[in-house]
C-alpha cells in the first residue's frame, strides 16, 4: 500500500503535473494568441492589492471572499487578488493622459478567492481578461470584446451549437423595469433578476409583488426585444425589428456590429442576463455552454475609472477563467491528446540520444548530449539500465522524438527519422548540422 504523502495542496488548489501544466499552458497559449490577434497590448500587475483598491469598487463585503493579510508589525491591510480590474483601473488612472483613446489591453494569470470549491470553481486559478478602455463608438466597442471570446471559442474548436454569447443592455433593462411597474432603486430589481434562476417561483413572484414589478408583462417587452434583436443578428432584420430596437440603441447598435462582423450567430439577447455587479452600466454579457455553465462573463463599466481617481472614461471588458474552460474541453473532447499537446506545445524533443552499449559509445553520451544542447536542439536521453536499443527506440517515439541517435562508438552515429523511419551513419563531428531543421 502507498504510503500517504503527509502534506497535502491546499483546499481548493491545483499540483500541475507535466502534462496537466502542458494543458495550461495550451489554454494561455490560446488566449496570448487571439488577444494579440486582435490587437490587444498585456499588461500586468501584482500578485497582491491594498484591501481598500477591491472595498472601494465592491464594498466591505467583499473582504470576507478574499485572502487578506496584515503584514507582521504592519499596519496596512492587502489582499490577494481575486480579480485584474481593480489593477487594471488604477494601472489606467495613472497614467490616462498619455495612453492612447482607445486602450486595448489584455492580461492572463493567477488570482485568488477564498470561496468553497466545486466543479468549475477553485481557490487559485487563471483569469485572462481583455478591457476597451476610452473608445468613444461603444457599440463598436462591445462588439470588439465579444469578436474576442467568439474568437477564442472557435480557435479552440467550439461551434454555435455547443454555446452562445448571450447578452442584455442594463439600462435598457431599467427603462423597461421602470415602464413595467418598478417602484425605488432599479438596481435592486436588475439584482433580483440576476437571482431569478435560483429561486424558487413562488419566492421570485412575492419579490416582484414587493417591487411593484409586473413580471410577465416585463417578459413579454423582453422577449419581443430578444427576438427583433435574434433576427437583425442572423441579417433576418425587417423594418418592424428595427422599430422595436428603437427605444434601445444599445441593443440595436450592438446586433447590428455583431452582424457586421459575421459572428451574430453566436449570440442572443437574454434579459436574465444582468450581471449582479452594480458598476456595470450597458452590454452585459455571458458565455453559456450547454444552456448552463458560464465560462466567460463581462460588461460595459464607464463609471469605474471616475471611481478610482480618474477621468471619466467609457469601459468595456470581460473575464474568462481556465478551469470552467479546461472541463468544457475535456468534456467535448476538443482537448488536443497527450501526444498532439507535447507536439503543439513545443515540447516534444529534437533529439534523443542512445548508447548502443560499448563502452566508447557510452563514453560519448554525455559529451554528444552537451554539444547538441549548445547548438540550440532540445535533446534528451535515457537513464535506464537497459541496453536494449529496441526498448529505447520506443521511449524516443513515446517522448515524440524527431530524430534518434544511436551512439556505434566514439565517432559516428546512426541518426534514424522516427517519422519516416530512415537512417543513415553520421560523423559526431558532422552531428548537429545532420539534425538542424
């Protein structure tokens, strides 16, 4: 029986193992590969805040979901952080008068939430995050963001069919609220929407009563809205749609973007779409797999730079975590094999060298290992016992080798194609030119 390891990973955390890390890594890959693709410039930040840089965007009440710290013999409270736009608002604040109109940025790493770990939700993972700050066209602009995760999806080889981008204008959700009944604070009633789905109805429909709120007459505004919009998005628009969409141009403004660019079939207006955060302003948006799982979300926040200090800026962006991804991959087998990730990747060797078990052969491992490294080929070799070259054939096609070379003695070579299965005798001297690309 194995013997328990006394220590263990945190609660909510990964152990990346080769392989899982190459996983990863395919995912950052793909995210650094559209983002740039689309124009978007990385930036970064700290692994930690001041606390108050997340209390002053969404209340004390955030502390108790964060990992916060006082340093010994501190003063100052921090705190991990569990999100970039925090950062990336003050990252902007200081320096908005030299920065370009628009700003594209993107960023990619590790954040942190003390929160209770299920499916598709850890305590440490990655977040990539693209933001369009100051674009004055701001349907243009949301459409840019959403042509980014469609983008994305269908790099990674997800299909309309698998997911939609499902998206609202809160506040055009607002006027409606407010045409349909809504009494005080028309936040509150966007928040109980937000809620909707994990409500019991009865429980929803005494809310609504309390709000003043005429539900099914809401529903109904939101659903014309929905289909108008479906159909201006699919270029299936008739005068009449464009008449709904007139008392919401945002809506309007972005269908027609979002058909623009040809990507209008991956997306639908959804009025449950709300976003609970209160600093959203306009376009929000999920990314739902399935009808269920969400694996990106973001909005339209033109009041959050002003709330850190600096000018008034028109906002957009969106956040994507890799685990909900990763399983979303897993599940429809669109995550690259083992072999087929080490070979994307990069990972996979040059080069592997063996002894064919004379004593000048193995005399020459080392050295011939050393040289073919310093010429730039990733090169590898076996520290296994065996002579038997068969044997160590097969760990150079398992590794995913380009070429094997089997050591005859202290000058020359036989260097086999593992793809094509030919070979040939080669000089050492003449070794690292025979194996260049």
């Amino acid at each position: 029986m194995a013997q328990q390891a006394r220590f263990q990973a945190p609660t909510g955390t990964r152990d990346m193992y080769p392989l899982a890390l190459a996983r990863r890594r395919y995912i950052e890959k793909a995210w650094r590969t559209i983002s740039i693709r689309h124009g978007f410039d990385e930036v970064d930040g700290p692994t930690f805040e001041h606390l108050d840089l997340y209390t002053v965007k969404s209340g004390d009440g955030i502390v108790s979901e964060l990992f916060s710290f006082t340093r010994a013999g501190g003063e100052k409270d921090y705190a991990l952080r569990p999100e970039f736009t925090p950062s990336l608002a003050r990252l902007y604040t200081a320096q908005a008068g030299q920065l370009p109109k628009p700003t594209k940025w993107f960023w990619q790493n590790t954040c942190f939430r003390a929160e209770r770990p299920q499916r598709g939700r850890l305590r440490e993972f990655l977040q990539w995050n693209c933001d369009i700050l100051g674009a004055e066209n701001r349907s243009l602009a949301d459409a840019e963001i959403i042509a980014v995760v469609v983008d994305l999806l269908e790099h990674l080889g997800l299909k309309p069919s698998d997911l939609q981008v499902r998206l609202n204008d809160r506040a055009a959700a607002v006027e409606v609220l407010t045409a349909c009944g809504v009494t005080g604070d028309p936040i509150a009633a966007l928040g109980m929407l937000d809620k909707r789905a994990k409500m019991k109805p009865e429980a929803f429909a005494e809310l609504c009563t309390q709000s003043g709120l005429r539900i099914g007459e809401f529903d109904q505004k939101m659903a014309t809205v929905a289909a108008a919009a479906g159909r201006v998005l699919t270029g299936m628009g008739t005068a009449e749609d464009a008449t709904t969409l007139a008392t919401m141009p945002g809506i309007a403004g972005l269908a027609e973007q979002l058909k623009a660019m040809g990507i209008g079939q991956w997306c639908a207006v959804d009025a449950s779409i709300v976003r609970g955060l209160a600093y959203y302003t306009g376009t929000v948006f999920e990314v739902i797999v399935d009808g269920e799982r969400a694996v990106a979300g973001g909005g339209r926040y033109d009041n959050l730079i002003e709330l850190f200090g600096g000018p008034a800026t028109p906002a957009i962006g969106f956040g994507m975590g890799d685990v909900v991804l990763s399983l979303v991959l897993q599940d429809k087998k669109l995550m690259p094999s083992d072999a087929d990730l080490v070979r994307q990747m990069g990972l996979s060797p040059d080069v592997y060298v063996i002894s064919n078990g004379t004593p000048e052969a193995d005399a020459a491992l080392s050295g011939t290992v050393a040289t073919l490294r310093r010429t730039g080929l990733h090169t590898r070799r076996s520290y296994k016992a065996t002579k038997n070259i068969g044997k160590l054939l097969k760990d150079a096609a398992d590794a995913g080798s380009r070429f094997a070379v089997i050591l005859e003695s202290g000058v020359e070579a036989t260097v086999k194609n593992m793809a094509t299965g030919e070979q040939s005798k080669v000089p050492l001297a003449e070794l690292s030119a025979a194996l260049k690309p």
